[in-house]
C-alpha cells in the first residue's frame, strides 16, 4: 500500500503517540524486499 498523509503527534494519558491521519491510499505490487527495518538502529550503533 502507498499511504499520503498528515503526521502527527497527539498526546494520550501524558504520552506523545505518532498518529498518520491518511487522506489516500493506493495499491501498488508487492516490492522485492516488502519489510521494513530499523535502519537508524544500525546507524546509531
């Protein structure tokens, strides 16, 4: 899925969540590698 949206980051009981508000969603073909890492992660390390 490609998502388009506004990020944001409202507060819940004392606590700042991400929050994507999706104003459009597209289908699209599934990628070679369809996972997500933690990149900064490795950068960080």
């Amino acid at each position: 899925m490609k998502v388009t949206g506004t990020l944001s980051t409202p507060h819940l009981q004392d606590r700042e969540l991400p929050y994507l508000q999706i104003s459009h969603l597209e289908k699209v073909e599934q990628p070679e590698n369809p996972y997500v890492y933690e990149i900064l992660k490795l950068l960080v390390e």
